[in-house]
C-alpha cells in the first residue's frame, strides 16, 4: 500500500514523464503489431517481413532507453534516510521502479493493442473508408501468441534493464588481501627490528614485518619503532581503494574514449563513401535492402557509436573553451557545470545527434516520387526522434536534481538567482552552438553517396 501511495503521490511533471514512457511504449507496439498484419497480409513476403521486424529494434532500444532517464529521475524511488526502517530499503525502491516501468510500458501496449484493432475493423468498423486495411491484416484472425509475444517485449526489456541498472550495490570498499603486500613490506622495511621479538612469538614475525615498515628508518637511528596493531600494513605499500581512484564525471577529468569515437566516426563516413561509388540495385529502403547495402548499414551504425561515444568528451570541451580568456563568474560556473555533467548529459546529446544525423539521412533517401515517406516510418520516425528528445529533457531534469545542493549554497553565500539561470542558459547556447553544425556536417557526409 505503501508502495501505491509513493507512485500516486508523485508531482504533475513526474506522471507527465511516465504518460511518455506510455505513449512510446504505444507507438512501439503498434508497430511491432504492423509488422505482424504485413506479415499476415502477405506470406509469401517472408524475407520483406522479417526485414520491418529487425527495423523496430530501433524503437524498442530508443523506448527503453527513455523508460530507464524516467525511472532514474523518479524522485519517489529515491532512497532517503528513515525508508529503511519502514521496510523501504534500497531493494524494494528498486522493485518499486521496475513495477512503475512495467505499469506504464503495459499500459502503452494495451493503448496499442485497443489502436490496432479500431483500424482494424474488429471493434466498431473500418475507420478512414479501410485505409489501413492494406498493412494491418484486415478481415483475418490475429494469431493469439504472437501478439502477446509482440506487446510483451517492451514492457519485459524495460522492467529488466531498469531492475538492473538501479540494483543496489555493497557501498563497503573492497577490502584487500594484507598477504598480497607482505613481500612488498618486507623489502621496503628491511630486516624486522629485533627479529622476532619485534613482532612477538604468537604473531609469527608478520607484525615484526609491519613495525619494521612503519618505523624502520627511525629503528635505523637508534629510536624504537612505534608498535602497530596485529594485522595493520603500512598505508604506505598499500594499493589504492576503489573508492580512491578518479571519478570519470569529475569537473577535472577528461571522459575517456574520444579518440575511439572519432576513429569510429571516420571508419563510418569512410565505408559510406565506399558504398556510395557503386549504387545498389534495386533501391534501398526500409522494406528492401540490396545486397550491396552492407556497407550502407555498417556505415551508419559505425557513425551513429562513434557520435554517442564522442558526445562526452566533446561536452567537457565544451566546458573547457567556457572557460578560457579570463572567464567571469558567469562564465566559470557553466563550464565547471558543462565539465562535472559531461558523461551524464553527453551520452543523450550523442543519440540525439545520431538521429538526426540519421533522419537527415532517411528524408535524403526518400525525397524522390517513387518511394514516399510512409505512415508507418513516420510514426517510427516520431517515436525515436522523440524518445531521444524525451530522454535528452529527463537527462537535464535528473542533473538540475544532482545540482540541488550546490544551487542552495551558492544561494545562501548571496548569488543572484539571475547569475545561475545565466549559467544554465549559457550551458545550452553552448553545447547548441557546438553540436548543432557538427550533427548537420556529419548527416551531410552520410548523405552524400545517396544523392550521387
């Protein structure tokens, strides 16, 4: 009961974002059902088929990434102190999102389904004088088992990747094993200062060991070596914690795998200016890829890692170009922001980017007289393209949360409220100004073997 009033209680913009992850979940299941009415429509066109079925995978992937930014910035699943007491602990909050995710992913699945079946006719008539009734299977029995199949996988995907991203995990340090570092000990300390007297006979000379460590130079000089508790090593000839080792998201560190990126982004632009030298016959499309079209997909989906990769590094450039000439406060405070969050909001940005790149791309493709753009792609397109939106906007609510605490104190040492909305604006001009012709430059050169 608990666990209900937690998720009714939630504020407007928090039911608006799960009414998101509905609607996604909605237009990702009608079209997962429309791959199974052309299925139906047309058996002989098995291969065609099986193709639109692998083209949703995109939906999919973009419906669950947006269900996990959602789940994330649920501040009614956010462990706080006294929640534990109440039987509220880490584990069941967790349980508590999933449920959530699955509660609205079924939902857009049942608002798919009811959708489905209008247009189908089985429930008041064919709508729109039977327009859809050329790739919804009209007038023929829906297979029972693979429409559950169908409207299943995104609300399954979803709960299991959300359980699994915000399982708890043991915030103890690792503790490490104090034989590993005896023979390190024993040549840094020298011979044990009194032999075994030192350490004592019940200790073994294992203490006599770590005295040594501690206290060999002074021993050296005649002063005794100050007595170390039994099983104690030197923090000295220790290796550093987990907990030591630089943070990837730290104002001050560089994300890792730019030049990864950048590599992955070239090996992509490269294989389509390969592909683009001998046109494949027949025409691509989303129903029918030629066989000379490996080399099309391959450089996309290379470009596309390559951007999301990228995006990161990219970002903490952003905040460090902020930064330069003898910066003001204004200045100052949106950088180091653009720098600590740059993993955090650069991931998103890069799947942005990517498909933009990619709907340029698409609309590149398809802007001739032959081949219109369908409903079907449309919709496909307006579920991913706004699930990257979505998930960009929740990625950039999820950080202001993060910031909550530093945004108070900067307040209460008497900065203006209109110095942090500055900041935050400058932010956005920024990464828009840096990312913006970079998306169109690279969707212009994975555009180009097309038009030729």
């Amino acid at each position: 009961m608990l666990d209900l009033r937690l998720t009714r209680a939630a504020r407007p913009a928090v039911q608006l974002r799960r009414l998101l992850v509905a609607a996604a979940s909605a237009g990702t299941g009608f079209l997962l059902l429309s791959c199974l009415g052309y299925a139906l429509k047309r058996p002989e066109a098995a291969g065609s088929a099986a193709l639109r079925l692998a083209w949703c995978v995109v939906p999919v992937a973009a419906t669950v990434y947006l269900a996990l930014a959602v789940a994330r910035t649920d501040p009614g699943t956010r462990p706080r102190p006294g929640l534990s007491a109440i039987g509220l602990g880490p584990a069941r909050l967790m349980a508590v999102s999933a449920l959530v995710t699955a509660l609205s992913t079924t939902l857009g699945s049942l608002v798919a389904l009811s959708l489905f079946l209008h247009l189908r006719g089985d429930l008041t008539g064919l709508p729109f004088d039977g327009a859809g009734a050329s790739f919804l299977a009209a007038g023929k029995s829906l297979p029972l088992a693979a429409t559950l199949t169908l409207l299943a996988v995104v609300p399954v995907v979803a709960t299991v990747a959300v359980a699994l991203a915000l399982r708890p995990s043991d915030p103890r340090p690792v503790v490490r094993p104090q034989r590993r570092y005896l023979p390190f000990v024993r040549q840094a300390g020298g011979p044990a200062v009194g032999g075994r007297a030192a350490g004592g006979p019940a200790a073994g000379g294992r203490t006599g060991e770590v005295e040594a460590a501690g206290g060999g130079g002074a021993a050296g000089k005649g002063t005794p070596a100050a007595a170390a508790p039994a099983g104690v090593i030197d923090p000295r000839f220790t290796s550093p914690s987990l907990t030591d080792k630089p943070d990837d998201e730290g104002a001050g560190d560089t994300p890792a795998g730019l030049p990864w990126a950048v590599a992955l982004v070239a090996a992509g632009l490269t294989a389509q200016a390969y592909a683009g030298r001998t046109p494949p016959t027949p025409a691509f499309t989303f129903t029918t890829v030629p066989t000379g079209a490996g080399f099309f997909l391959l450089g996309w989906l290379l470009t596309a890692v390559g951007l999301v990769l990228a995006a990161p590094g990219l970002t903490h450039l952003c905040g460090r170009l902020l930064q330069c000439a003898r910066p003001g406060a204004l200045r100052l405070l949106a950088g180091r922001g653009l720098m600590a969050e740059a993993t955090r909001i650069g991931r998103p940005l890069g799947i942005l980017c990517a498909v933009t790149a990619a709907g340029y791309a698409v609309t590149t493709l398809y802007d001739s007289p032959g081949r219109p753009f369908g409903p079907l792609s449309a919709l496909g397109a307006l579920v991913v393209a706004g699930c990257a939106f979505a998930t960009l906007l929740t990625v950039a609510v999820e950080t202001r949360q993060g910031r909550a605490e530093t945004t108070d104190a900067l307040l209460r040492l008497g900065a203006p409220a209109t110095v942090l909305r500055g900041a935050a604006a400058l932010r956005a001009f920024a990464l828009l100004a840096f990312f913006a012709p970079l998306t169109l430059a690279i969707a212009a050169l994975a555009a180009f073997p097309l038009t030729r």
